[in-house]
C-alpha cells in the first residue's frame, strides 16, 4: 500500500510539474522575488498591517488613529496590487 502511495505522489508531483500553469506559476514567483521594487512595495503592505494591528489593539476607541491606520494599509495594498507584475501573478493564480 505504501509503494503504491509513494508512486502515485511521484506521479502526481511529475504532471504538477510538467503542467504548463503550474510552470507559469513558478516563473512568475521567482520575478516578484527578484523585483526591488514588488518587494519594497510588500515590505510598505507589511509595515503597514503591522501599524493598523497595533493601533486597533493599542487605541481601540481613537477612530481619527484607527481610520488613518487603515487609509495607509489601503493605499500600502492598492500600490502594490496595481503593479502590473503583482497583477499577471494573481491572474495566472
């Protein structure tokens, strides 16, 4: 039983592989790694999620901080879904 899920994995991995979409995928995902500004971009998204997760927790009745917070994480994430590269990956996902 266990040599028969061992080689349906393998068989499985194989045509993952060998699938066109799946190899798109693969393409695209090294590119956003070795785009400079996707990343520096992501890294604003991330900073900008951690603020809104401290303001929320640290003033949760202050509505001026809390929606400046958000107007920043929506902007920090609008920047970088409207970069073309980010875009051809979520299409291609």
């Amino acid at each position: 039983m266990e040599k028969f899920i061992e080689d349906s994995l393998i068989t499985l991995h194989k045509a993952l592989m060998n699938d066109p979409r799946v190899q798109e995928l693969d393409q695209l995902e090294k590119q956003l790694g070795n785009d400079k500004a996707l990343l520096s971009l992501s890294k604003r998204l991330e900073l900008a999620e951690e603020d809104y997760s401290f303001v929320c927790s640290s003033f949760p009745n202050d509505k001026q901080k809390i929606g400046e917070s958000q107007k920043k994480l929506h902007l920090a994430k609008l920047a970088l879904d409207e970069e073309p590269l980010a875009q051809k990956y979520n299409e291609a996902f």
